[in-house]
C-alpha cells in the first residue's frame, strides 16, 4: 500500500472515545426533554454561546452552568447542565487505540486536537493515551476551539515542533465526528475523514498512510 500522508490528526470524542451524543440522547430521554435539545443549544449562536466560551476557557463551570442552564429556559426547557458535562466522558474505543498504538509503532507522526472543558489529566488510562502523541492541542488550554482555523494551525506547528521537522497540511490526515469541525481542515489542504463508522473511517486510513489500520487490533 501506497501512503498519500505522512502524519495524523485525531479529535477525541466521537474518535477515539465513544460520541457523547449518545449519552446526550440518554439523559434527554430521562429528564423527559426534546430529543436533540442539547445538540440544537450547541449549535445556537456556536461561536459565543456557553459551551463556546467554556471550551475556550472564557468561563468556569459554574459559569458555564449557569449560562447553559439560562439557554435551555430561553428555549423553555429545564436541563442540568452538570448532567450534561457528565456525559462528556466516553469510553475508549479498542479498534481506534489499536490503530494510533499502529501507527506509533511504524513512526508516523501524530496529533490530538481536542475541543474541551478543562486540561486532559495526564494519569490513568487517558494519561497513557496522550503520551503516545507527539502533540496534544487542546481549546481549555489555547483559548481557541474548533472551528476557528487558528488551532489547526496551532496543531501543525505543535507537531512539526515535535517531530523537528515541517509538518504540513496536506501531509496530514484529520479524523473528527462533526463536519463543522472537518471543513476548515480541509480548506487549509488536510485529508479529512469524518468518524460515523469507526471501521469505515479506520479503512479509510489505512488507505491514506498505506498501513492496515482495520486489522490492527485483531
């Protein structure tokens, strides 16, 4: 197999955690809400709406809680917005650590970038994961998030300073769950794959860096 890039860009939840609107979905269903209701406040006014600011570092959780909670009752629903960052913390994905442990081992260079809450704990399980990648790039911490183009670009000078070596845009592949975040990647000339089949997007990969991704775990 034939590689069309050298380096790899993962997101985190929805890739290589399971996607938290699953458990968004859940926790609607038990507090009798509107299914989608906290996928619709997201998407509201997305650049400066509370989990905007949040992800940017802009508010605490209490901050953030109380904004999020004042959105829902604008939109007439009552939501428990801790609830809600609960459902954050998905599981790991076996196939897709097999994949990144893969990768590591033939030496392609590798990049998190993650819109997040708070600053990834370096301990346990997680801790493992993050110290297989040569760059971590996370919102909490750069006071950016997906999509502003500004923190893919921070992701490829984090890498190429990693790695001592230029890493650009188009010799990287992206993987994310969200198109909103995938089309700026794009336009900066990065191979993206959006993540709804994790076996889908693990063959599409392996065609991207000429390695068998899918079979990596087995």
């Amino acid at each position: 197999m034939s590689a069309t890039v050298s380096a790899v860009v993962f997101d985190l939840g929805g890739v290589i955690t399971e996607s938290p609107m699953t458990a968004f979905a859940a926790y609607e269903a038990e507090a009798g809400l509107p299914d989608g209701l906290i996928r619709r406040l997201n998407s509201t006014d997305p650049d400066a709406n509370a989990w905007a600011r949040y992800e940017r570092g802009e508010l605490d959780t209490a901050g953030f809680c109380a904004a999020f909670e004042a959105e829902a009752l604008a939109a007439g629903h009552r939501v428990d917005a801790r609830r809600v960052l609960a459902a954050l913390a998905g599981e790991l994905r076996p196939a897709m650590l097999a994949a990144v442990a893969a990768l590591r081992e033939a030496g392609v260079p590798l990049a998190l970038l993650s819109n997040n809450v708070a600053p990834m704990e370096r301990t346990g399980r997680l801790g493992d994961l993050l110290g297989v990648f040569d760059a971590v790039v996370e919102s909490s911490v750069e006071g950016v998030r997906k999509p502003e183009p500004e923190i893919y670009e921070r992701a490829l000078q984090r890498l190429s300073e990693a790695v001592r070596r230029p890493v650009t845009a188009s010799d990287c592949a992206y993987l994310d769950d969200l198109g909103i975040n995938l089309k700026p990647a794009r336009a900066l000339g990065m191979h993206t794959i959006k993540v709804v089949d994790p076996a889908v997007a693990l063959a599409e990969l392996s065609d991207l860096v000429g390695l068998d991704l899918a079979g990596a775990g087995r």
